[in-house]
C-alpha cells in the first residue's frame, strides 16, 4: 500500500520495517544543507532555579527548539480550551514540533548523561510545547518524575508534536497518522544530530509517556530506524534525511517508560469488546447499549489473537481461550507484588472496601472525590500476602464500575451508526482535508454517516476492497503507529523496557499491554522488560516514580557509558 502522509503527495511503495542506512555509529554523517538550518545554539538558555527536596538546583532552559527545518504552520486557535472552546497559541510557526530541553545544573558538561524525553500527546492528541520545568517551583524527588529526573541529573526534554486534533494554519489537519510517530523521531534525529553539541547523550534516550503518549512511546521504542518513515521525515525537514531521501542519522532510542499504552488501535476495539462482553460485563453493569455491535466486534478477537503466535511466560499459547487465564494471573502478580513492597500495605478483605479517589463532577481539574466499592473480587491472605482466589466476571465488574466503559466501537466510533458526536480516535486517521475516516473493518463497514466520504455508504466499497486499492492509504496509517507490527522485525527495537497499566484502567483492554509485552519478549533485541499490571491504579501514569527511576538508573549502569559523541565535519 501507499504511505500516508498529510505532507508527502506522492506515493511511495517501500517494503515494511527495512533497517535505514546509517553510519555505524550514529553520529558522524554526510553534509546536508538542511541539517545546517538545525544546529544547536548552546548559548541560547534562560538560567531559572527550581528546588528539588528542599534544595535549590539552576537549570539551564533552551526554550522550543523547533526541531525540523519544514514545521508545519498551525492555526493560532486551536481546539481544548476552557469549557471546550478554543484556545490561542503564541508559537504557530513550530508550536508543534518544538522541544524544551532543561539541563540541570549537575549536567551542564555532561555529554554522557541521560536525556529524558518525554511526550505529552494523551488521547493520541496534538501536544503544543509545554514547559515541564517552571521557574521557582518545588519538586519532590518521590513523587515528580521531573523532580527525579533532575536530581538524577538528566536532561529534561518536554515534545511536542502533531497529532489529531491539530488545525492548520490552512484549516487543514495535518496531525493524522503517522504525524505523532514521525515529529517523535524527528526530534531524536535532532538529539542525534547535535550531541556533541548538547548536554545529555543521545545514546542514551530514555523516553515517557502516558496513554497515548505511552503509545507513542511505544512505537518510537519499536520502529528504530525504519525506513518507512522516510518520505514523511523528508516532508517536515528532519535531520539526517539526505537530497535522495536516505538516512544518515539513527532514529533509535535507549529505554522505554510507558503507562497504559492506547496502542494496536486497528484491534483495540475487537480486544475492548471481547473482555467486557466475554464474561458480560457490559450487560452486567447497564453498559451495552448496541448489544449486536458489541457481540460482532467481539467475534473477531479470536482469530486476531490466534494471529499473534504469542506464548506465555511458562510457553503456553496466548489465546483467547487462555487470556482470561493469563489476565488472572497478572492481577495475582500485581496484588501479591504490592503487599511485598511494603508491610504497611493491604488489600480489604472480602466483604471490606476500596477507597477510590478521583477527580470531581468537574473532571479532572475538579476537586477530588472518593467513592467506596465493596470487595467482592479478590480474597487474600493477610498473613502469607498470597492472593487465594480473584473472581474473574466481579473484578471486570469493577473495573468496569469505578469508571464507566467506553462506547461500542470504543476506538472507531465516529460515523458508526449515526454517531458524529463521538470524540474517539476515528479523527487521527484520512487525509488532511477530511475531518475523520474509519480506520477498522468494522468501523468502515458499519459507516451510515452520508457525505463524511468514508464507509460502503459513501465509496460504495467495503472495508476488503477499499483497503485492496493501491491508493488507499488509511491501513498505512494505522500501521505505522502500531508497535505490533514492529517488534520482532528488522526494525531496531529498544532494548529496555518499562511497562505499566493499571488494574483498574477501563480505558483500553489489559490484552493490549499483554500481547505488547509477550511480543517484546520474544524479540531478541529486549534485553530488559519490566511489565506489570500496576496495583489499584487507574487510567494514569508516573504514580511509581521512585520504582520506575530506579529501573531507569540500573538500566544506565548496565549498559556502561555511552561512547563519546564525535564532531561534526
């Protein structure tokens, strides 16, 4: 098929995940004129101070280094305002490919110190140039991933990038997939380009994400140096693209740090409705309002599963027949795990109560408000910490209780039956010039939306035969930011992984983080995986800094100093 790009009109046919010539370092390369206009300015920084555990650190901000030489103009009002208007962004020229990077005072020379770079597009939506780092403020080290990072002394690095929801300075959108996956790399070419330039080590790279930044992450980690994204890093100026669209730069990254990954979207609506209708939670808590779409889409999980070729830890077969078995044992893990970290910790017994906390009626800006949910799930032993028994239909119950489920389709939903409301990600896939398009089989089919230029309504094409065409361009798309498709390939998967999803997030299927997982682990370039269900956690992320950074720093001490950046020239 034809890659997808908002920016490249013309196709190009490349074959998948084909390593992309690079320097067998990564960082001398050829000359290149556009690489010119992206040097790193080393003197252009604001010294702010921020306190850190009650101490004082300088921190040296580059601010919004745009980080390709073709940024894509935006709109000055931009969607997500207060109360759901709109909001006005200064930077329309690199707003969305720019990068604040902070260097704490401990790494003002230190070109071999980690670069954490983290990506802030939850919802799989545009991410403007935020400052994670703020002039006067107080990070506790325990509890802010910034605070740890900069204690740690690595280089902070907040990204921006394209994504749905982005309106262009044309009144285009030119953040449809693979936009997100291709400024991510862009801005790690940036790193690679410059780092004998810049503090931090761009072999080094740890990247951060929750939701749909933990996807985003996902795919950068997966991709490394696939030559599929060439055409569309060409379209926006990324470095180390030369004038014949070759790579000379290295787009790979060190580590992985990604929380409850929105991820597999072409199957996340099969994997959403195959749990909570497997065992009937959607009927058992009055959340199943199109019962025969819910049923159909479900049928299909089987036979993707099976597709997988995924095996368990002990060697089992990863199927739908054994998931509800695997998914179990996770809980278990996660439960048991929890109780082992700390005396202090428990779980109620049966017949007690959760205390969940959330935001308010407000939303998550709202004040907090806490409900109380009857154990009736999970039975542990208080005196050994060992779970006796989880009652799989209850805890999907709860699940499904303390956070209402998604609608049906809950990825795929605009245009499906009527539906032009809905705000899921159906809008990150089409052209620019179209407001959405069905990315799944389902979706598609099921499109009855006249006019909106997707469905069988519209094309008078099914899913099978519009995907059949040469110019279709939407099964690219979603391909390109699935990191299934990735791992295991020839592409250079990161070698370090940190992976977590709530037991209690209803936002995407635990079989999502699950199947990531059991792929990583048969791809012999993961040397380091760490994944788990996160006890009692929702939707969310950074909740474990004192864990995840001390995996991060053992990862570093393992791997041994990176080489020295070389000059270039």
């Amino acid at each position: 098929m034809a890659l997808a790009s908002s920016l490249v009109l013309a196709t190009v046919a490349m074959p998948t995940s084909v390593a992309l010539a690079a320097p067998s370092a990564g960082r001398g390369h050829a000359a290149d004129p556009e690489d010119a206009e992206l040097d790193f300015d080393s003197s252009a920084y604001t010294t702010i101070t921020v306190t850190v555990d009650d101490r004082p650190v300088n921190v040296r901000w580059y601010k919004e280094i745009c980080y390709v030489a073709n940024p894509v103009a935006a709109a000055a009002q931009q969607p997500g305002g207060p109360g759901g208007g709109t909001t006005t962004i200064p930077n329309t020229a690199c707003g969305y490919q720019s990068m604040n990077v902070f260097v704490p005072e401990s790494a003002f020379g230190d070109q071999r110190t980690p670069v954490y770079f983290v990506v802030n597009n939850s919802g799989w939506m545009a991410s403007y140039v935020k400052a994670g780092v703020t002039a006067g403020a107080s990070y506790d080290s325990s509890t802010s991933n910034v605070g740890a990072a900069l204690k740690a002394g690595y280089v902070f690095v907040d990204v921006a990038n394209r994504s749905r929801g982005l309106v262009g300075a044309d009144g285009s959108s030119p953040g449809k997939a693979p936009a997100a996956a291709v400024d991510a790399k862009a801005a790690v070419r940036y790193l690679r380009l410059n780092d004998a330039a810049m503090p931090g080590s761009a072999e080094r790279i740890v990247v951060n994400g929750t939701s749909g930044g933990g996807a985003l992450a996902s795919i950068l980690g997966a991709s490394g140096n696939s030559a599929e994204y060439a055409p569309h890093l060409a379209a926006i100026g990324a470095a180390g693209i030369d004038a014949k669209g070759r790579s000379t730069l290295r787009d790979d990254v060190f580590a992985v740090n990604a929380y409850c990954p929105i991820t597999d979207l072409g199957n996340a609506d099969i994997a959403y409705e195959w749990l909570y209708n497997v065992l009937g939670t959607r009927d058992a808590t009055g959340s199943n309002p199109s019962p025969a779409d819910a049923a159909a889409i479900a049928e299909r999980f089987a036979a993707y599963e099976r597709s997988l070729g995924l095996r368990n830890p002990d060697g089992t077969r990863l199927t739908a027949a054994t998931l509800l078995d695997t998914i179990e044992k996770e809980v278990v893990r996660s439960a048991e795990t929890y109780l082992e970290a700390d005396p202090a910790h428990t779980i109620p017994p049966l017949g007690g109560t959760f205390e969940i906390t959330s935001g308010g009626p407000g939303g998550p800006g709202g004040p907090p408000a806490t409900k109380s949910y009857v154990n009736d799930w999970i039975d542990v032993d208080t005196a050994t910490g060992k779970v006796r028994s989880v009652d799989m239909t209850r805890y999907l119950a709860f699940v499904a209780t303390q956070a209402t489920l998604k609608t049906t389709p809950a990825f795929d939903a605009v245009g499906v039956n009527g539906n032009t409301a809905g705000r899921t990600e159906t809008n990150l896939f089409g052209p620019p010039t179209q407001e959405y398009l069905n990315y799944t089989e389902y979706g598609w089919n099921h499109n009855d939306v006249a006019g909106d230029g997707s469905g069988l309504d519209d094309t008078g094409l099914n899913w099978k035969q519009y995907t059949a065409k040469k110019s279709t361009t939407v099964d690219d798309q979603v391909h390109l930011i699935n990191p299934m498709d990735f791992v295991g390939t020839r592409a250079d998967t990161a070698p370090n992984w940190y992976v977590r999803h709530g037991t209690r997030d209803r936002d995407t299927a635990f079989t999502v983080s699950v199947n990531l997982d059991r792929a990583l682990a048969a791809d012999k370039q993961v040397t380091n995986l760490d994944y788990r269900l996160a006890w009692n956690q929702p939707h969310a992320g950074n909740y474990d800094v004192p864990e995840a950074m001390a995996w991060i720093a053992d990862a570093v001490r393992k791997a041994g100093a990176p080489p020295a950046p070389r000059r270039r020239g």
